[in-house]
C-alpha cells in the first residue's frame, strides 16, 4: 500500500514537469458583448434600438457589439420580412443586422463558436422586471456548465449588466441609478415646461413584480424637477392610468405633454398611449377635458440614456476585472 502511495505522488510530479507539453486548451480571452433589447416590428422606431447600438460601439471601438431581440415574436416577424424581398425595396432603411436579428442564446451561442471567452450581456430594459429575470436566468444556466475537460468549456465567463434603473444587489445603489436616468430625462421636462404642461410618461410595466423603480423615479424627478411636475403609470400593473388621472385631477392639472418611458416608441406608443382608440391614454385624458401633446419619441434615442447602458456595461466589465476596449 505504501509503495502504492509513491507510485501516485510519482505520477502528479511526472505529469507537474511535463505540464508545458500539455496545457489544455481555454476559452480564449476575447470579449464581446450582447445588446438584449425586447425589441420592435416598428421601423420607424428602431431609432431607440439603434442609438443604444451606435454610442456602444463608439465607446468600445475593439470589442464587437451584437443585437438580440428577446421577444419570439418579433423576431419572428422580422424573420417574415427578411425572406420578403418586396418588403426589403420598400424598407431600405431597415439595417440587414436587424432582419437577421436572434435571439440571445443564439447570440451568445454564434460568439462562442467564433471563440469569444466571455460575453456581457446588456439588458436594454428600463426595469429588472419579468424580461429582465429571463435573462437572467439564461445566463445562470450557462455560467452553471461544467464540462468534464476544462478545453471543452464553452465560456469563461458570462456576464450580466444592470437595466436603466438598476437592479437589487450590494455593488452598485439602485438610488443612484435612478438619479441618473432622471437627469437623462431632463429634456423631456424642458419640453414640458415651454408648452406649460405636466410630464407624463407611459412605462410598460408588469404585472409578475413589482414596479417600485418607477414610483421611486416619480418622485425623484419630482424633487429634481419641482416646477414641472412628473406622473408615470404603467400599461401592466400600478400604478396604472387610473391613479395617475387621479393624480392629474387632484392636482388640477389641464395639460400634459405625454410620452413613452421605453427605450423604442413601437407598438404600445402608437396604440395605447397615442392610438385612436377611445380608450388610449390620450383620448382618455382629453376625455376628462385635459390638452394632450403626445411624443412619440423612445427615450433610447437620447445620447444622455444610452450613455447609462454604456456605463453598465463598463461597469458590469470592471467589476470582473475585466477591460473593454
């Protein structure tokens, strides 16, 4: 039994010294990153994806930048429309990147077979909401891989930045977060203010979590901007249209500038908040005899809101002692 037990300790030494003749190969080095957006079939607001797109390839000029769509439906619209040459002659604008979007598995599935070691994947969502804990889920799945060789591995590391308004955690304070997309907003208050109207933006929501974040930048925006008050309801979930025309009547409000808080101004800004239909936000509002001056401007065309992405994403890099270039 002893000379066994040498006979192992003989066999670990012999394999330490001839270790440089076989290393075994590792995901490389190499980074990318993964814009997640939900998406739109809209392509007049594509805008809102595109500028988030452009001002993260203009601060990571080195590091290659890739869209997914993370709802099946749309990209499965626009999957439609790529096997659609009329549609192409009719839509030059639309970019080939977006008729051929994927999913983000298949996003981070396609950088890993062209041997990128680790992957950020940025969520564009306002919230950590129902799309946001997907995601998530997604990248836990495949940061729990192990496979039996570590050559065989398919990722160092996967990584995942915070949404506009931040997420749970001890890293980084969500307040701050909050702060700081108020302040991006603050055009949308200066817009508001020359027509002396009430901001009021419509968020998508939820009705799976909660949605905090947005009554907690109600009332940030309120205090940052106190001569031009703020209301903000939800499509899904509370606060909905409801409280916030409680809040426009208790306030004696008479006119409101009315906008999307979404990154793109797609399907919920065209029919829900500014469609014909009576029960749209602003026939509802001028229903109660209030003046609506609709926007349809996503806020991921602001430089100021897609410079947040850019800093999660750079953060989301440093704190895994990672640099992008």
């Amino acid at each position: 039994m002893c000379s066994n037990l040498f006979f192992r300790v003989f066999v670990v030494m012999l394999l330490a010294v001839s270790a440089p003749f076989t290393v075994l190969a590792k995901p490389s080095e190499e980074k990318a990153i993964v814009l997640a957006v939900f998406g739109t079939s809209h392509p007049e607001a594509l805008p809102g994806i595109l500028t988030i797109r452009d001002q993260v390839r203009q601060a990571f000029p080195q590091t290659r930048v890739e869209l997914a769509f993370t709802s099946n439906i749309i990209r499965k619209i626009w999957q439609k429309r790529r096997l659609d040459p009329r549609y192409q002659e009719e839509h030059p604008e639309v970019p080939r990147e977006i008729l051929e979007v994927k999913g983000p598995l298949a996003a981070m599935a396609n950088l890993q077979d062209e041997g990128f070691g680790y992957i950020i994947v940025q969520p564009t969502h306002i919230v950590g909401g129902e799309e946001f804990a997907d995601l998530s889920a997604y990248v836990d799945g495949l940061n729990s891989i192990h496979t039996v060789k570590q050559r065989n591995m398919p990722f160092n590391r996967i990584i995942i930045g915070r949404p506009a308004l931040g997420t749970y955690g001890t890293e980084h304070a969500y307040r701050q977060d909050i702060e700081i997309a108020a302040k991006a907003l603050g055009g949308d208050v200066q817009r508001a203010a020359r027509q002396g109207a009430s901001l009021v933006y419509m968020a998508h929501g939820n009705e799976h979590y909660s949605v905090g974040y947005y009554l907690e930048l109600e009332a940030v925006m309120r205090s940052m901007y106190p001569a031009t008050k703020t209301y903000i309801g939800m499509v899904e979930g509370f606060p909905e249209l409801s409280t916030v025309m409680e809040g426009l009547e208790h306030d004696g409000v008479k006119k409101v500038y009315l906008k999307p808080l979404m990154t793109v101004a797609g399907d919920h800004a065209k029919n829900d908040m500014a469609g014909g239909e009576p029960d749209s936000w602003a026939n509802t509002l001028s229903a109660k005899g209030i003046s609506v001056q609709s926007d349809m401007t996503g806020v991921g065309e602001y430089a100021s809101f897609a410079e947040i992405f850019v800093q999660h994403i750079r953060e989301a890099a440093q704190d895994h002692g990672l640099a992008l270039r």
